[in-house]
C-alpha cells in the first residue's frame, strides 16, 4: 500500500519523530515507513460477505423444502 496525494501522518507520529535524537537518519526514515505502513492498514475496511436475504436466521436447525423451512428440534 502506498500513500496517496491526501495522506496526513497522525500527530502522535510526528511528534515521536520528532524526539528522536540519538537516532540516524535511517533509522528515522525506516521509523517513519513502519508508521505510515500501520496508519494505512489501520484505515483498511474489510467488508463482510453479503446475506441471502431469504436464508432463515436463528439457532434452531431447519430442514429446507422447495415449499417451506420448517425447524427441527
């Protein structure tokens, strides 16, 4: 995944960049991937599988005809 033209870092991110001092520009940098790489699949919106409207609901167990859905208990 990679960041599109409006992608805006968290304030949190930055600031901890930011207060960084020992460290190197490279390990900043790779610092700086990890978080943006996390914020991405954070926003990420897994969709559920759509419902048989039709399907009966409920935890009985039901035996299916071609005329009817009766339970079974």
């Amino acid at each position: 995944m990679k960041p599109g033209k409006t992608f805006k870092m968290s304030k949190t991110t930055k600031r901890m960049i930011a207060l960084m001092k020992k460290s190197t520009a490279e390990q900043r940098n790779q610092f700086k991937r990890m978080m943006i790489d996390a914020q991405l699949c954070s926003e990420v919106v897994v969709k559920a599988p759509t419902r048989d409207r039709n399907a009966p609901r409920g935890t009985s167990n039901y035996t299916v005809t071609e005329t009817s859905a009766v339970s079974v208990d």
